[in-house]
C-alpha cells in the first residue's frame, strides 16, 4: 500500500515539479485542468467513516470493527461493477454485509437504521477543501476548468450547486468510473490533445494513474481520509511521471 510519506515531491515555483526521479515535469502545455471533487475540492471520506463507525457497533455482536471493515469492504468491491460509486451502493452494501454477517437474522429496524445511516450523509453540508476556492478562481481566468468525478449523479450534482464553485467550470463530468477509456471520451468531448490536459486528484488510482497512461499530465493532491480501495501499491507507481503536492493552492506554483 501506498504511504504519504513514501511520496512527498518538491514543488518548484518556476511552473515545474519534479517527481520521485527527480525528473522535471513541464506543464507548459496544458489548456484544461479538471479536478476531482470528493476529498479534492470539498469533504466527503469523513462522512463515510463516520457512517461506517455507527454500522460497526449496530452490529458489534457479529465481531469487531476490523472484522466488520473487511465484510463491508469487500461488499463494496464486489457490488462497484453493479452500482458504481458512491451513497446508494454504500448503503445496499451495508444491507448486504449485515445480512450476510447474521445470517439473514437482522431484524428490519435494524436495516431501517443502516439506511437512516445512508440518507444522513446525503444531508450533510459541503465543506470546501481550504483554498479550493481561490485555486478555481484563479486558474479559471488562464484555463477551461472541468470538474471530473465519480459518486451518484443527484449526490454530486447536490454538492456543486451547495458548493458554489460552478461559475469557475467549463465543464462537468460525473462518470461511472474513472479508466483510461473514459479519460480518452473525456478528452474526446472536450477536444483536447492528452499532452494539454492535467487531472488533480486525492485518488492515485483513479485521478492519476489511468491520466498518465492516455499520455496526460497528474497533479496528486494527497488527502488523509483517502478510501482504502483508492489506494495503490508503490510498484505500481515505478516510472510514473506525476507531481504530488501537499495541499490544492500548491497547483498555483506549477501553471
Ligand atoms: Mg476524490
């Protein structure tokens, strides 16, 4: 697994980073810079956890919380090919562990309560990531600026309106996932060359790795609450052109 540390890259102010090689990226080129949004542009992991924290205990008499993460996780992985990302297939695959984990036994005001543990999250309010804001605002006068991301449709679009941050857009991609084909429709749609076009995303796996393998530039931009499954393993990393930087307002040193 991938650890912050193991990856801390020096941000120039001359509009290059360098990555783990030391090697110097030029983002000279670039005309559109898409951002994710969950846990890049605005809060989002840490409502999910807490959720999680109120699923362990309602069924702390089938095991510990470890044991219980593992299940769900597995669940979640399991059902993305069915339901994709996001708060609808989170809770049906709290339904699903629950009901695996007691043998059918659970009783229905207990998966009332799971969904209850679903539909709060949808109600919770849209914190900017600090200096989101004035990153959008500023880079939006020199680039077209896209907002790419993956989680339920009506959730995300819930979350751009209360965030405020549209007017700074040109465009908004929610997807069903993020691979290098549907990075290659992206670019398609926009009419952009790959060389021209920079993703900045919390996630390696889908903000970073599958960008450098259609031939286009990553910005990282760790988060602490990252989701397990968004991880990557170091050697999966090898040769990867990309810069990390520490928060979202270092992306102003590199365009
Ligand atoms: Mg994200």
């Amino acid at each position: 697994m991938f650890f912050l540390a193991d990856l801390k890259e020096k941000v120039l102010s001359n509009g290059q980073g360098k990555n783990k090689q030391g090697k110097k990226l030029n983002y000279n080129n670039i005309k559109i810079i898409a951002f994710d949004a969950d846990d890049t542009l605005w809060q989002n992991e840490s409502f999910f956890r807490e959720a999680e924290c109120g699923f362990y205990t309602l069924l702390s008499q089938y095991g510990a919380a470890d044991k219980l993460s593992k299940e769900l996780l597995r669940t979640e992985v399991e059902n993305i090919p069915l339901y994709g990302y996001g708060i609808k297939s989170f809770t049906l695959s709290m339904i699903e562990t629950a009901l695996r984990l007691s043998g059918n036994k659970i009783n229905a005001a207990d998966i009332g309560e799971i969904i209850k543990m679903g539909r709060g999250i949808l109600g919770r309010p849209v914190i900017l990531i600090d200096g989101a804001e004035e990153v959008l605002k500023k880079l939006s006068s020199k680039y077209k600026l896209v907002l790419a991301t993956k989680g339920d449709l009506l959730d995300q679009e819930r979350k751009l309106l209360k965030s405020g941050i549209s007017k700074y857009l040109h465009h908004v991609e929610i997807m069903s996932d993020k691979t290098p084909q549907s990075y290659k429709k992206l670019l398609k749609y926009l009419g952009v060359e790959p060389q021209c076009f920079m993703m900045a995303g919390n996630s390696l796996k889908s903000d970073i790795l599958p960008v450098l393998k259609i031939g286009a530039k990553a910005v990282y931009i760790p988060h602490s609450d990252t989701w397990i499954y968004e991880r990557v393993s170091c050697d999966n990393l090898k040769n990867k052109n990309f810069t990390a930087v520490e928060k979202i307002k270092d992306i102003l040193n590199l365009v």
